[in-house]
C-alpha cells in the first residue's frame, strides 16, 4: 500500500472517529459572558471553591497568566474579548502597552521605564522570553538596531 | 489594503443573518495624541486610533463579527518612516454551538492551541469530544512580521487533549509553517495541567523541533495555596537556544536577526529556575517576594534576577512600590531597578503619579541612572467617555532630560441594532479608564 494511500485511510478513520465522538459530545458550553458582573482584578476564590481559585487575579497574575491562557483560554473568554489580549498581543504595535493606561498603574505592563536601555542587558541574559512576543511578530522596530 | 477587503468581505458576510434579527453591537474607540522627540531631536506628534468592537448575537448557538485595529497619523514630522500605517488586528466570525463548546471562527484572528500562538488569515476549530476529549484544528497564511512577501507562505497544525474536568489535561499539539513555500518551522509540543490537591496545580509544556529532532524548551509552572490570601509559584524552565531560535536562524530570509545572535553562544542552554511568594495582609495589601535563577551551561555562568514588591489597592486608592536587582556575570549585565506609583480617585476625577528609576553598574555614554516620571489625570464624563492627559519626564542615557505629553479618549459604544438603543455599556462592555473586557 502506497504511502499516500496509507494517509488517507487513516485521516479518514481519524476523521470518522471525532465525527462520532463529537456527535456524541453533549455537555453544555460554557456560558458566553460570566453570569455575575465582575469589578476590578477578579478574585475567583470570593467565590469559587474548586480549581478557578487558582486563577485569582492577584498582583502577581501578570507573571503567571501565560500558563492560564495556555490551558484556560476558554474560561478567559467569559470575561476578556480579543482586543484585551491585543493590547500587548500583536502582530505590528507601536505604542508601549505601558504608556497606553499611564492612568492604571496597578496593571502590570512590560517594558515600563527607560526599556531601550535596559532590555540590552535582558535580551542578552534571557532572549527566550523576547522571543514569542517578538520573534515572529512585533519586530519591526527591532529590526531598525538589529539587522 | 488587502487587509481592509478581508474585513469589508468579512462585515458582509456577518451582516447577512442579522437582516431578519437584532444585532448587538459593543464596541470602543482609543484616541492616542502622542507629543515627543526622537533621540536626534525631532519632534514628533502622532494621532493613534485604534477602534475594536464585537457585532452579532452572542451566546450559545450565535454567530459574532469581531474587529480590532488601528490607524496612525503624524501631525508633525514622519516618525517610523511613513506619515500613516496601521494594522488589522483581528477581523473574524466566529460560529458557537450551545453543546461541546464547539467553535468555528474565520479570518483574521489568533490561534492559542498549544505549541501554537500564531496570528493567520484562516480557519480555527474546536470542539469537545466524548471522554474528556477535545480537538482543535487550524490553517491559513501566517500574519507575522515578514521580510519578504507572503505568497507561498502557510501553517496549521492543531491539538487533541483529553482530561477529567477540575483534574488533569493532557494535550499534543503540531504545527507546521511555510515561508516562501518551503518549510520554516515543524514543532510539536506537549501540554499539561494537573491539579493533584486542591490546593496544588502543575501546569506547562514542552516544545519539540521535529525537524532537527530535538526539545526546545521545557516551561513548567507549579502554584501551591490556599490561593486566597497566600500562594507559592514555582518556576522553571530549560531551553536550547540552537533549537528554541532555529526558525529564524536557519531560514532562507534570516527573517529575525536579533534573535541571530552575534553576542551570545547560539548553542547555549539555559535553566531558569525561580519563583515567588505571594501574600496579602487583611484584604488590600499584597506582599510579593521573587526569585530567578538562570545557568548558562556553555558559558558555565549563571545570573541572578530577584527583589519584592508591596502593593495597596483600596477603594479609590491604590499605590504600590518595588525592587528589584539583576545580577548578571558581569558589571554590564547588571543593574537595580525601583518603582513607586499612587494612584487617587476624586468623584469622576483621578490622579495618578508614577517613578521608574533604573541604575545600570556599568555607565551606558556615561549615564549610570535613568528615571521616567509620569503624572496623568483622568475625568470620567459618563460610563462611556474619559479623558485622561499625562505629561512623562524622561532621563536616560539616549535621552537627556526630556518631557513627552499624550492624550488619552475613550469612548466606548454599545447598541442593539434593528431594536431599541440601549443607554448604558453591557456588563461585557470597558469601562472607561477601568480594564478592558
């Protein structure tokens, strides 16, 4: 049997297998929009008792939301839409997220201060955590010193 | 262009089950007045717009339109290199069912499925299975910050996770990129979250080059409670710089030549361990502790990363100040930092005051110390409308004490079409200055 052949027999199987599983699958969505208006940095454990306590978002959720998003990303949805997360998320960004909320000091933004400076010595110590905001987008104005 | 057709085709086709029912419209607009100077002194002025709003029926079995970009215009002289740009951010539908979670969405929009966060012009699907399982699956051309064309460039891949609600999930994902029709990236990833205890979670993923055949880089978190008032994060991570950057180190284009290092050993192979402790002290205050530990295995060097915060944030205050050091192996590649801001609500007035300043070991053109000051004040007219104005003094080595202002609009619009108007944002709407849904 060809190798071409091969593949489509088993995409095709696979396919029929998530069509039955999915014909199957009747658990309820999850709600569009979080039942209860919530002010402010949420505190899931105000109310939530099982695994949600963990996502508190205490002052220390900047740091920690990736792993979340990563995992959660449908439980985010219920409060964020899009344009939260492209905020700091894009592809082409001029302004600093920083200096888009002056008036949030609260909120933690990267790259506050004199950055241009300072990420010279943290692109050299830890490049990898540059890189998914902006190795392959987000770069344009890397390449004007880096080329 | 090409960008706007995407979204007038995509409006279009939005609009068409919407003629014979209500539409919900939310929405808000950003108006940015940046006044500044470049380091050679030029003084710039640009006007930002950036517009994002959501359009349809949402809710279980709807379908939405969502639309975010932005628009620049120099005032006063050319700024980076053009008088206008802008980007489309995100312009997609989206189709939801009530059951499985299952979604399908097309256009432009960003893909977080595992070893993936891309942004494409595509399709992304998912929905759950039977058995805790869920699959996800996704394809189109990359949007990404490309030094050549985008013709014959393309991606997809996707991810099948099985997990018990509340438990664990396990997920593996693929993903497969073109540039220029020739293979740019084939990774493939591992992802999980385990919640053991109640009060412990581990989560992270492993990331694989499945076309050198090695691991890029392995990031997990650990988070121990009880979560409401303490809680210990745990951090580490291991990565193979050769692997991690190959894509744009091994492409026809060299698509990203900062991450081409010419500084750093491209074999290098870091371990970042660390972590933080966070407590909070009768409800408003939050003490924070953190750690990093970075150990450079070809450089047979480590660097250290570590200080604390304390933050209060009451009703109508807050304020909030920090410390930190880098320690790197040597004098250029350390420095302290320390931040103070407060922050005052008056009836619809606010204030906000905040200090940055960093102190570099080694002089950079002969500046040790660079400070950025920021006062800004808001008012808040209505729900809808704010205004806030900030005045930055900045002293840097690039920059030797200069002030930049910027003016900050908000207007955030909410409507049900073919129905009557509402007069105050959803509960899913932004707030005004407050944080964004």
């Amino acid at each position: 049997m060809s190798g071409t052949a091969k593949t489509l027999i088993l995409g095709s199987m696979a396919m029929m297998i998530a069509v039955i599983l999915f014909a199957c699958a009747t658990t309820q969505s999850l709600p569009a929009k979080h039942p209860m208006e919530v002010q402010g940095m949420p505190v899931c454990s105000n109310c939530h008792t099982d695994w949600r306590t963990a996502m508190d978002h205490r002052e220390d959720w900047a740091s920690r939301h990736q792993f979340s998003a990563a995992q959660q990303k449908r439980t985010c949805e219920i409060c964020h839409t899009q344009a939260f997360c492209a905020d700091c998320h894009a592809n082409k960004e001029e302004l600093k997220p920083s200096d888009k909320y002056k008036d949030a000091p609260q909120r933690t933004m990267p790259h506050r201060g004199d950055y241009l400076n300072q990420h010279k010595i943290d692109g050299k110590l830890d490049p990898a955590s540059c890189f998914p905001c902006h190795g392959y987008k987000n770069n344009e104005r890397c390449r004007t010193c880096h080329r | 262009m090409r960008a706007l057709r995407i979204a007038a085709s995509l409006s279009l086709l939005v609009s068409l089950p919407f003629t014979v029912s209500a539409l919900d419209l939310s929405g808000q607009s950003r108006t940015y007045l940046q006044s500044g100077q470049s380091t050679d002194g030029t003084r710039y002025l640009p006007l930002y717009e950036y517009l994002s709003f959501t359009a349809g029926k949402t809710g279980s079995d709807a379908v939405s339109f969502h639309f975010g970009g932005w628009y620049r215009y120099d005032l006063q002289n050319e700024q980076f290199g053009s008088t206008s740009t802008g980007d489309l951010q995100y312009a997609y539908v989206t189709l939801k069912k009530s059951t499985g979670n299952s979604a399908l969405s097309f256009g432009r929009l960003w893909v977080n499925e595992g070893i993936a966060s891309a942004q494409l012009d595509g399709a992304y699907a998912r929905t759950d299975l039977k058995g805790g399982f869920t699959i996800a699956a996704y394809g189109g051309s990359p949007v990404e910050t490309d030094g050549d064309t985008r013709s014959g460039d393309s991606v997809y891949g996707g991810r099948v996770s099985q997990g018990l609600p509340g438990i664990y999930t396990i997920g593996m994902s693929y993903l497969q990129e073109k540039n220029d029709g020739k293979d740019f990236r084939k990774e493939e990833g591992l992802d999980l979250w385990v919640r053991p205890l109640s009060k412990l979670e581990i989560m992270g993923t492993s990331s694989y080059n499945a076309e050198s055949k090695n691991w890029m880089q392995h990031q997990y978190h650990a988070a121990v409670g009880p979560f409401a008032w303490f809680r210990l994060n745990l951090n580490a991570s291991k990565t193979w710089y050769k692997e991690y950057f190959s894509a744009v180190n091994t492409t026809q284009s060299m698509l990203m030549s900062a991450f081409s290092f010419t500084n750093i050993d491209p074999n290098e192979i870091v371990t970042m361990a660390g972590g933080s402790i966070a407590i909070t002290i009768g409800g408003p205050v939050t003490v924070i502790a953190d750690y990093r530990n970075y150990d450079y295995q070809v450089m047979n060097d480590s660097a250290t990363y570590g200080g604390g915060s304390v933050v209060y944030a009451g009703a109508g205050f807050s304020a909030g100040a920090a410390l930190h050091r880098m320690n790197g192996p040597t004098d250029d590649l350390r420095y302290d930092d320390q931040r103070v801001y407060v922050f005052k609500k008056i009836a619809k007035a606010d204030i906000t005051l905040d200090f940055v300043h960093v102190s570099y070991e080694q002089p950079v053109n002969d500046v040790s110390d660079a400070y950025t000051g920021t006062a800004a004040a808001g008012y808040t007219f209505s729900p809808k409308a704010r205004i806030v104005a900030d005045v930055e003094y900045v002293s840097n080595p690039d920059v030797i004490r200069e002030v930049r202002g910027m003016l900050n609009f908000v207007y955030n619009f909410d409507a049900k079409l073919g129905g009557a108007a509402k007069t105050a944002p959803s509960a899913g709407a932004a707030k005004p200055g407050g944080k964004k849904p």
